[in-house]
C-alpha cells in the first residue's frame, strides 16, 4: 500500500489534468518549490499555492493548457513567466520511480495516544461485560418487552414462560434471521410468519439497531410491531391486535460475528454454547461456536433451510422444512 498510493496519485494527475480547457495539452510547468501545487488555472495565467513544507528545491507541477507558456502567481504574486513542457513517457518513467523511492522512505508515525485509547476500550470493554450494565441492558429488553406485547409477553418470546416450549433444534443450534428497516416490509413479515409457524425458541429476528437510532426507541417498537401483527391493517391504538409469536431482538454483535454486511440474510450455527444466557451470543468471549453456514437474499425461509440442509445433512433443518412445507398445505 505504501508504494501504491503515490502512484495512484500520478495517475490520477495523468489521468484528468488541472481542470482547464479539454482541448489543452497534458504538460508541467517549472514551480519554485516542489511542495507548491496548482490552485488554478485563469487563461494564460497558473496560480499556485503551497501544500506543505519542503526542502526549497525547485518542483515541477502538471497542469493541461492551450499554451507555449503561462504566467504564474505564486500564493497571490506574479512569479515569472515559464514554458510548459509536454509530458512524455520517460517523464512518466521518471515520475513513478520518484515516487517509489518517497514511498520506501516514508514512515507512519506511532499514534501518541494509543495507550490512552487502549485504556479506554479496555475500560468501556469491561463496563459492558459488568454485572451492572447487563443488569440495567436486561432491565431495560424487558422494559421494552413489556410496553410493546403487555400481558401477552409470554406469547412472542418463548424464553420468557416458566416452562421453555422445546423446537425441533437442539440445544447448541441455532437460526438467526438478519433483517433490518430498510428492506420491504412485506418481506420481513413473510420471514416472521415462518418463525412463528415453527415454534422454536432458537430461531430469532435480529436486527442490527433502532430504527432512527438509540435516541428514539417508538420508531422501533412501531416496526416491530409492523412486523409482527397477523392483520397489518389492524391499528393497535384502536384495537387488541393478534401478534405472531416470533422472536425478534436487537443485536449488533451477532451481525458482527458472522460478517453480515447486507440483509436479509440467515444464518445456521452449530456448537453454540453460551456461559452467560444474559450476554449476547455474539460476543465470543462468551458464546463458542463451531461451525456456521450463510445464506443471503429474498427467498422464503424454507428454500434456505433446505439449502443450509442439502449442505450439511442436519435432522433438524430437515424437521423445520417438513414443518413449514406441511403449514402451507
């Protein structure tokens, strides 16, 4: 990378000289200092400005004009007159072989406060996994649970009754159905119907964030609710809405475990083995995992399982399609 960003930078310079006239020719002007760039270029004339600090030794500047010569200013005042010189291939040559023995000799400096910031990730690190953060975090998803399903809570996250209903997957498998605000809604619902069908509590909807940010959590709970509701033309302020009993959750670090970069996407996962039921089981600190499979794009839940299935011979997959294929008959 060191060698090929100067000579990206010739040739952008060979590629689209200084913005002039199109029928000017490609060609460098003498400058009094190699750190002066051009600032523009008037007619006849080349203003040049200083882009850093250099040795003081004369430059070159490339620049596309109509002319023989040009008259050039230099931070406002009139320098001389000079000859522009055609560019050819040994400039070319020359040009990009300066720039290699600049990029070998270029060093990085060492960011000062790498230490400091080391420090402060390590201690936001450990405020995350602190009993008292998850504490108010599950407080809070509770919270949230309970203003947005009320006292049929129990119906749409299986985890929350005082006996887990058992699915077809088994304790260290797991689906995840990544989805966000930004793709149809319509196709969200279809993925949600399917979850609820099966009945599984290790299949879940996860979303990478709030819609319109952490600030504003009512955008959210509308669109799951949007998301949720047998009948979408069903105004919950007016009415009891019956709701599918589908888990859907917020949880950046899954989409960050498994690379999900676009949505919808699902994910199968196998050996997943969590210390901590209240932490997230994308933090690998403290979930294992043995083996992941990803599909992504808009097809129905059961093409992709039966996908994911083909792949990796499971029973399990095997058991949900047959489940989703016998509800739609």
């Amino acid at each position: 990378m060191r060698r090929l960003w100067p000579q990206l930078m010739i040739a952008a310079i060979l590629a689209c000289p200084y913005s002039v006239s199109a029928a000017g020719k490609a060609g460098y002007i003498a400058t009094p200092d190699a750190c002066y760039v051009p600032e523009k270029v008037e007619g006849e004339t080349v203003y040049l400005r200083q882009a850093g600090v250099c040795e003081g030794k004369p430059g070159r500047a490339f620049v596309g004009v109509a002319r023989e010569t040009v008259k050039v200013f230099v931070d406002g005042k009139f320098w001389k007159e000079v000859r522009v010189e055609e560019m050819g291939v040994p400039d070319i040559s020359s040009s990009l072989a300066r720039a290699d023995r600049q990029a070998g000799a270029l060093t990085i400096p060492q960011n000062p406060s790498k230490v400091e910031m080391e420090k402060a990730a390590g201690k936001l690190d450990n405020y995350y996994r602190s009993p008292e953060f998850q504490g108010r975090l599950k407080s809070e998803t509770e919270r949230i649970k309970a203003e947005l399903f009320g006292e049929s809570i129990g119906k749409f996250y299986p985890d929350t009754l005082a006996q887990e209903r058992k699915g077809k997957l088994f304790e260290t498998e797991r689906i995840y159905v990544f989805v966000s605000s930004s793709i149809p809604l319509q196709t969200v619902r279809n993925y949600a119907a399917s979850v609820a069908r099966l009945h599984d509590p290790r299949i879940t909807l996860v979303m990478r964030g709030f819609v319109g940010g952490m600030a504003k959590i009512q955008p959210a709970i509308d669109f799951v609710g949007s998301v949720l509701k047998e009948d979408p033309d069903c105004d919950p302020s007016g009415s009891d809405c019956r709701m599918r009993p589908a888990s859907m959750i917020v949880d950046p670090l899954l989409f960050r475990r498994y690379g999900i970069e676009k949505v919808p996407a699902v994910v199968y996962a196998q050996g997943v083995k969590a210390e901590d039921p209240g932490l997230s089981e994308g933090d690998a600190r403290n979930a294992k995992l043995a083996e992941s499979f990803t599909v992504y794009g808009d097809a129905s839940l059961e093409y992709i399982l039966e996908l994911i299935g083909r792949e990796t011979g499971s029973p399990s997959l095997k058991g949900l399609v047959s489940a989703l294929s016998a509800a739609r008959q």
